[in-house]
C-alpha cells in the first residue's frame, strides 16, 4: 500500500494505493485528515484515470514542430530559444504559465528560474483564475496571504455560510463531513449564498439567489446590521484591526430596504440571515468561485472578512473567513510565489524583499517588479511581446476567457513549449512538447484548502520518455549556465531548499515558514506526514489555525477594515447573464475525467440551463439544441429547462472541449474582464444571446472507436464502457447505411429498425459475432435515446436480446445518478415506485449512495421530488 494524495480538488483527500503490473486499486486512507477515509466519485474512479485513461492517449516522447527529438535536444532548443529572445527582445519577452496542479516542488523550480535568473515576473499560473482575489484580500486584511481556518472548523461551527460554492459537488468530500456536522450538532444552520439554488442546497436551512454579483452589498449589509444591533467586538476591533471607522461609514447607507433592492432577496430573507449571523458567535464563511471570479472579487472577499474583523471571529475553532481552494496545489503555488503579482515564500518586491531573496538563491538578478498576469500575459502575446512561452500542467486555450482570442495568441507566438500529459487544446499549438509524469507517476508535495502538506508518491512506472516538470525545467536553468543554483537530482532537494527560503530571514514576519521540514533527509520526507504550516521550531508539528493571537502579519500587527465600494452588473435588455461552473463527476477540462466511462455518465452533453418562463418566451423546448453567442464566440449545447436558474440568466459547464464537441468551449463567450486588484477574470458572468440551433437531422452513433468530422453541423462525443457515443447533427440528410458500410473492412451486416410512434429509426451493424455499431436517427434530438441506455444496449452480445431490447421502449431519456454503482434515474424511480422511501432503502435496494457518496445530495432531491408527487419524479 502506497499512501498518496488525490490529484483533484483542494480538499487534498489521502488515497491508499495498491499497484501491481497494470492493476491499481485506490481505496480511501482512513489515516489521512482530510478525509478521514473518505472518496468522492472523482477520487473513487481513480483507479479507472489511471488505466483507462492510460497510456494510449499519453504524450511519450519530447518533439520539436511535431518531430520526435530526445530530452537533450528539446531542452538544448528550450535554453538557445529563451537565451536569443532575451538578447534581442529582453528579459519580459520571455514567460512561464504555471498552473495549481503543479507539485510545489515543480512551481518552486519554475519560480525560481524565473524571478531570479531569467530575471522578470512574468511568470503567472491558473491560480489566477481561481484563487487571486482571494490571495489579494487576505493580504489587503492581514497582510499575509494565509487561510486563517482549518477543515476542523466547519464541524465545530454553528453558523455555516456557503457563498459562491458548490461543494457537494466541488469540494465533496468536505462536504461530506458538513452533512455529519450537521447530524452530530442539531444548531448548526447552513445557508447558501448562490444565484442558482444548486445541489449544496439539500443541506441549507435557507438559500439566498441573490442577484448575480451582489453578495458585496449582502455583506455590507450585514455589516451595517451587526454594528446597528452592536454585535460588534469593540475591544478586538479598537486591539487589533485598522480602518474600522470608515468600514463603518462606507456601509451606513446599506440598510435592509436598499440591500433588498439592489440584491433582490426578500427583507424576511436577509432578516433571517442577518440575526443568524449577529446570534452565532462561531461562524464561518465558506466561499469559493462565485465570490472570487468577478470583477470586484477582491473587495467582495473583503466585505466578507470585514463581518468577521468586527465580530472577532477569527482564529477561534468554529469561526472565519475560509477561502476555499480549488486545485490540489494551488496553495503549494501561492506559498512558493507563483503568481506573478508575489516574488518567492509570502515575500514582494519591495528592496529588502528582493535583495533577501537575491542572497538566499545566489541569483545574478531578481525580478524588482510585478510581471504580467494571466490575462494580460495573453494580450502581450498576442501583440507579439512575448516570444517564448513555456505552459505547464494547464489548458489556457480552453480555461482563459476569451479563448479565441488566446488561441489566436498562441499561434502568433514564436515559441511555445508545452508540458503535459496528453494532447489537449492547448498542445495543438505547442512548437516544443514535453511529456510530465502524471499523478501515481510523479513525487513531491501539494497543500490543500488548509494549509496541510501532503506527500503525493510515485507507484508506477514513467511511461515512454515522460519527466517530472521540476527535472526539465532543471535541465534547461543548467543549460542557461545556473548549474550551481539548480544542482537537484530529486524532488527532496527541492523541498528543503524551499523549506530553508520559507524560514531564511523570518523571524515571525512572514506567515509562510516551514522553516522546521528544512532539515527533513530524505527518507523523512518519503514518510513525511501530512502537516499543516507553518512548521517552525515552535511549532514542529504545525498549525491548524492562524490568528489565535490577533496578531497579523501587517506593519502594524493589525488587520486591516477594507471599505470597498458597492458593485452592481446587469445583462441589457434582451440578452443573458451567462453563469459557469462545474460538475459532479468532470474535472476541467476533462482530459482525465472524459476518459473514464463511470464518470461521463452524470452529464453526457455539453449544455445550458434556463428557466422555464423564459425558454417558453423563447418557444424553446427541453433538451433542444440552442447557441449562445456574443462578438467574442459562440458555445452550442443542449437545453435544460430547470427552475434552479432564476429569469435572465443561464447556466454552463466549463468542461467540454474541442476534443469532445463542436463549439463547446464556454470560455469562447467570456468576455477577459478582469478584477482591476488581482487581475482575476469575471467567469461567472458574461452578457450573451441565446437561439435555437436546428440540425435537419440529428443521430446517436455508438462506435467503439472515437468519432469526430468537420463535416457534420454538429458532433459531441462521449466516452462509455466499450466505446464511444456521439452525438451528430447534419445539414442534409445523411445515408447511415452507407456511411456504416464504408467505415468497416470486413463486411457487416446492417439491419434496420423503425418506431412508428416515435418516428425513431435504428441501424444495427453487426459482424459475424456481435453488434459493432448502432445508429438512432429522429429530425428531434430531443427524442433520441439517452446515452445510459445506449451503453447498456451496447453491452449486449446477442442479437435476441439486443431485438428485444429494441422492441421495446427505444431508449426514452434517462440519467445516471450515482456512478459508482450505474444506477439510473428511472431505476430509482421504480424502487420509489415499489416502497423505497428513504436513502438507506435505496442503498439497500440498488447501491446507490452506499460508496462514495457523492450522489446522495441528488438522491435526497428525488426522494423529495416523489414525496411531493410521485408523476414527476
Ligand atoms: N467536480 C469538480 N470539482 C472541482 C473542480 C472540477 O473541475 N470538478 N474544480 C476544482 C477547482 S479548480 C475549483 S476553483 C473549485 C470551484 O468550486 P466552486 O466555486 O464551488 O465551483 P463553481 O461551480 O465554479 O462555482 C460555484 C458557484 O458559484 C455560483 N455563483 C455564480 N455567480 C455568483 C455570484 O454572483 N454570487 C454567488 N454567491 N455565487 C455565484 C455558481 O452558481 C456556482 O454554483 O472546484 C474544485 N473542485
Ligand atoms: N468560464 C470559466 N472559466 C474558468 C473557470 C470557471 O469557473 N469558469 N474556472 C477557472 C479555474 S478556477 C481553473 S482552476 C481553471 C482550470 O483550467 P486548466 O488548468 O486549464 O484545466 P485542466 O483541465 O485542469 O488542465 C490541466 C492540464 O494539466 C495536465 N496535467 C495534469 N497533471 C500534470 C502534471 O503533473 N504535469 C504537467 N505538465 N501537466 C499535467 C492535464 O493533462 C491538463 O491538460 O479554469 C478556469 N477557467
Ligand atoms: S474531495 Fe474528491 S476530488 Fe477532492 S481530493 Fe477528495 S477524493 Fe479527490
Ligand atoms: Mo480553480
């Protein structure tokens, strides 16, 4: 059994792994405080990433312009590129774009070159998209970029507030642990804060669908309420905060009339949420996505700690302000200094910083100034500033907004060199490619949401020629000429260095110091335990919370009130405000997750969400196809009609790719706004129109080879157990017949079905042995069978059966609900149907929920749904 952590979210749950020759098995690690032996669907299908996604799709060798070269060749073209854009462009014409799924060892390396031997900052990571207005308001508030809460906290709180955050599905398996805090503390109170009432809501006692963007005021609101009702604590304000006064008169116009206005909750609601929070000393804010991807994120993230500053509800267990992370490292990044906006180890770049830095590396220079951050990194490209970039472990030309525009970028540039596991959308334009290991391959370290480090280990082998990011970008800093300041031969080396750097010249001003893992050898760092940092002397076993002195990490020693002001956005008449976010079983840009078959189940299009007074406006149907576009692009998926989503609004996953659909890159609409603090851009909120999109006729094709053709209107493909299921619209009508004869060598044998009732055709080919590929047409995509039937149909080997089955209901739309045991929608239906009426009985009868888990928020909903009336369900 290897003890390692899970590659996905910022939960940095532990996995125990056993692996012999191709067979792995992951299980949970009971060990690990994270999850305390806890899976959700993404960590429990880990197993199936790595097999099934395996080595056929990986990126093996390194090549230049598409030619296989060796290691030496494509990292002595890396160092003769970097060295001649500096000579005749300079220094800022070279950039890196790192990304939070980086081991910390690999981002310290990256840095490093960087800022301090290359000697410009522009080097910035996806954490910009993700973390930065929460990084630049926890330094605005306390002068140091550091999570005061831990995941202890939100069992012993009794006041949980969730805004902008989709945990049952984002952060599952902390959300787990919040379903038991609330069976274990009947006074804990949850409320969500989210325009869309998402699936987190099957645990909250109240749900506030504030108007898109408008939780600053919430919070100002809240504010102005608690100082009225004087619930505030004048002795930690007047002790150990700034700027209160003017926090106070910046939000003395905000009573609950106005608030209610401008955010469109009711004054019941926000009375109930507000006397909540004045009455509960131990809360905590729990915020995530919907706080940060906005273009005030930084001063709304402020808005929320200013609630906790006058309360003195920080550093206490059950009570802060908890910004949540995504990637499973993006914290390891911010601790290294992987934003462009911070310099190395929670130092900047004022003189003492840059010079102590300076010193501890030995660099010939550092950077004395900020770089470009993401979005306008990708603008200098595209004016031709920047001439080599080099991309690690992330897909900028589906994850930045406006990718059209950065796709256009990427190609105008001269050099770009991308490391990764497998082609994506991004090495389309990758000049130099590079193979990285991947998770179970690689070795180093990731910090998670609470500010624990875990050691994720290597169990198996690299496969082709693939290399750890740290190793490459090691060769190409010696072959610059640095071989003394980059001498590692392993990723303990790098550790200690960064450790050492953390602890260099602190003395208690930096909140970053693991100072004490600086001396770990390296067998204590193979068996190094998860810790929470800092790890100093004083503390060798770690922190779980910060701030428990008040005292911070500013000038003064004291937080910092920040008065922002209010901030407001609204789609003209006639278009939409665009939402995105993310779903149960994908991560990103699916380029593990769409490869697993057990995870493409829960969502097998690419889609919006609409309410349904405004799709009947529209004269538009469930399940229809419809386009949403603006100048920048246009983004084309199926239509769900579901009353989560409030009028005017829609809503999309950011997931889907060119690799798995036509025109399904969600970002082609985001407009590149930007927050004008961290430069973090406005994902959740672009202005866009919507129209139906017609195909003259649309087929399920199931295959067990990938799908995918230009010359078709449309085409989304999906991955199912023994192949593939895509989804394809044509202009004119297509002669299945032939095109199935002429894609197969061997002869096959066609027979053809058709539904009078439902005007649904149906072509089997079959070889000699068994069915090799289906073919359902209808001029309706919405009466096209869904893909949960079409797998099963698909696993079936003889003819009889296969003739029955298709005799019978063609499909008819279904879903999968829990993955773990492939139960679907009607499946559950009918063991309601037949008496099961709560989650145990449903466990019971079918399994589902009784693994991981990460279905039964939606369970819940169902059963709900039943009780309520039984048709609908
Ligand atoms: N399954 C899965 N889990 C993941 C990931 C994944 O790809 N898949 N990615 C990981 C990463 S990197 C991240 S950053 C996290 C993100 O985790 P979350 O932030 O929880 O996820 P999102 O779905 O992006 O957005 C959260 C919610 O913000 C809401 N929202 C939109 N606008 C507003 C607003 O104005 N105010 C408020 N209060 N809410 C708003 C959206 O409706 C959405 O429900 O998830 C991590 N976990
Ligand atoms: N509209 C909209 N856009 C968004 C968001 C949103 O909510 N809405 N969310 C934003 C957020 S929060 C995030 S975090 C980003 C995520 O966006 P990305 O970072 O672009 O997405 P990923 O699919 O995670 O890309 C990771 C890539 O790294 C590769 N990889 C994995 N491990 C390694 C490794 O060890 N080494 C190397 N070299 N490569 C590796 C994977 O194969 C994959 O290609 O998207 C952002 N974009
Ligand atoms: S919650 Fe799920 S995705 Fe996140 S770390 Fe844990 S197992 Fe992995
Ligand atoms: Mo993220």
């Amino acid at each position: 059994m290897q003890a390692t952590t899970c590659p996905y979210c910022g939960v940095g749950c532990g996995v125990a792994v056993q692996s012999e020759s191709d067979a792995v098995q992951v299980q949970a690690d009971a060990q690990h405080p994270a999850n305390l032996g806890r899976l959700c669907s993404k960590g429990s299908a880990l197993a199936a990433t790595v097999s099934e996604a395996g080595e056929a799709a990986r990126i093996l060798h390194p090549s230049i312009d598409g030619k296989q070269v060796d290691w030496t060749q494509a990292t002595d073209h890396i160092a003769a590129s970097i060295r001649s854009a500096i000579d005749e462009h300079g220094v800022d014409s070279v950039a890196f774009y790192l990304s939070g799924q980086l081991l910390t060892e690999d981002y310290y390396v990256a840095n490093k070159l960087m800022k301090g031997f290359i000697g410009t900052a522009n080097v910035d990571t996806n954490s910009r998209l993700c973390m930065s207005s929460a990084v630049a308001a926890y330094q605005r508030a306390f002068g140091a970029d550091a999570v005061p809460c831990c995941y202890e906290d939100l069992e012993c709180t009794d006041l949980l507030v969730l805004i902008g955050s989709n945990a049952a599905w984002t952060h599952p398996v902390l959300y787990q642990r919040m379903v038991q805090a609330k069976q274990s503390n009947p006074n804990l109170r949850v409320v969500l804060i989210d325009p869309r009432r998402t699936i987190s809501n099957d645990l909250a006692d109240l749900h506030l669908p504030l108007k898109p963007s408008s939780d600053g005021i919430l919070f100002k609101g809240l504010l102005r309420h608690l100082i009225a009702h004087d619930v505030v604590d004048r002795a930690f304000i007047a002790g150990h905060t700034d700027g209160f006064a003017e926090a106070e008169r910046s939000v003395a116009s905000w009573d609950i009339d106005r608030v209610a206005e401008h955010t469109d909750l009711s004054r019941d609601q926000l009375t109930q949420f507000y006397d909540w929070f004045a009455t509960t000393p131990k809360a905590i804010s729990f915020y995530s996505q919907g706080i940060n991807q906005s273009a005030t994120g930084t001063d709304k993230c402020n808005d929320i700690i200013n609630c906790h500053l006058a309360t003195g509800r920080i550093g206490q267990p059950g009570a802060g302000p908890f910004s949540i992370t995504g990637q499973p490292n993006a914290m390891g990044g911010r601790e290294v200094g992987g934003l462009a906006s911070q310099l190395a180890a929670h130092m900047g770049f004022t003189e003492p910083e840059t010079d102590r830095v300076q010193r501890f590396w030995n660099a010939p220079t550092v950077a004395k100034q900020p770089g470009l951050k993401a979005v306008d990194l990708f603008d200098a490209m595209h004016r031709g500033d920047i001439k080599v970039v080099w991309i690690l472990a992330t897909n900028p030309a589906v994850s930045l907004p406006d990718s059209e525009h950065v796709r256009a970028a990427l190609a105008k540039c001269p050099t770009v060199i991308v490391s990764d596991l497998t082609a994506n959308d991004t090495t389309e334009y990758a000049n130099v490619l590079l193979p990285a290991l991947g998770w179970g391959e690689k070795d180093g370290t990731v910090t998670n949401s609470e500010r624990r480090i875990s050691r994720q280990r290597a169990f198996r082998p690299a496969p082709g020629e693939a290399k750890s990011d740290w190793w490459s970008l090691t060769q190409v800093a010696q072959k610059l000429g640095y071989e003394n300041q980059f001498p590692y031969t392993s990723a303990h080396e790098v550790f200690v260095e960064h450790a050492r750097l953390s602890g260099f010249e602190n003395n208690g001003k930096r909140a970053f110091d693991i100072s004490a893992l600086s001396t770990l050898t390296g067998k204590g760092y193979d068996s190094l335990k998860p810790v929470q940092w800092p790890v100093t002397h004083a503390r060798p076993k770690g922190t779980a919370r910060l701030f428990t002195n008040h005292q911070f990490f500013t000038a003064t020693q004291r937080a910092q009130f920040i008065a922002a002001p209010p901030h407001i956005i609204a789609a003209p008449d006639g278009m939409f405000l665009l939402n995105t976010g993310r779903l149960r079983d994908q991560w990103h840009t699916m380029t593990r997750t769409g490869q697993v078959a057990s995870l493409c189940g829960h969502d097998e299009l690419p889609f919006v969400e609409m309410h349904p007074d405004d799709a009947a406006d529209q004269g538009l149907s469930q399940h229809q196809f419809v386009q949403v576009q603006n100048h920048h692009g246009r983004f084309i998926g199926r239509l769900n009609v579901v009353d989560s989503v409030q009028r005017g609004q829609l809503f999309a996953p950011i997931h889907w790719t060119q690799q798995f659909a036509q025109s399904a890159i969600i970002n082609s609409v985001v407009a590149p706004v930007v927050d004008a603090v961290s430069g973090q851009p406005q994902s959740k909120a672009a202005v866009v129109s919507l129209q139906r999109f017609d195909c003259q006729q649309w087929a399920r094709v199931v295959t067990t080879e990938p799908l995918q053709s230009n010359d078709w209107a449309y085409w989304a493909q999906t991955r199912i157990a023994r192949g593939y299921v895509t989804l394809v619209g044509v202009s004119d009508e297509v002669d299945w017949k032939i095109w199935l004869r002429s894609r197969f060598e061997s002869p096959i044998f066609v027979k053809h079905y058709q539904n009078p009732l439902s005007g649904q055709q149906a072509l089997i080919a079959s070889d000699e042995k068994r069915p090799v590929a289906l073919v359902f047409t209808h001029a309706n995509v919405a009466e096209l069978p869904s893909q949960v039937w079409l797998e099963r149909v698909y696993a079936i080997n003889d003819s009889a059966t296969l003739n029955q089955e298709l005799h019978g209901e063609l499909g008819g739309y279904d879903e999968l609900i829990c993955s773990c045991f492939k139960t679907t929608r009607k499946a559950i239906t009918a063991a309601m149907e037949q008496g099961s009426e709560d989650l145990e009985a449903l466990a019971s009868t079918l399994g589902c929920g009784s693994k991981c888990g990460s279905c039964r928020p939606e369970l819940n909903g169902l059963l709900r749904l039943y009780a309520e009336n039984p048709m609908v369900a």
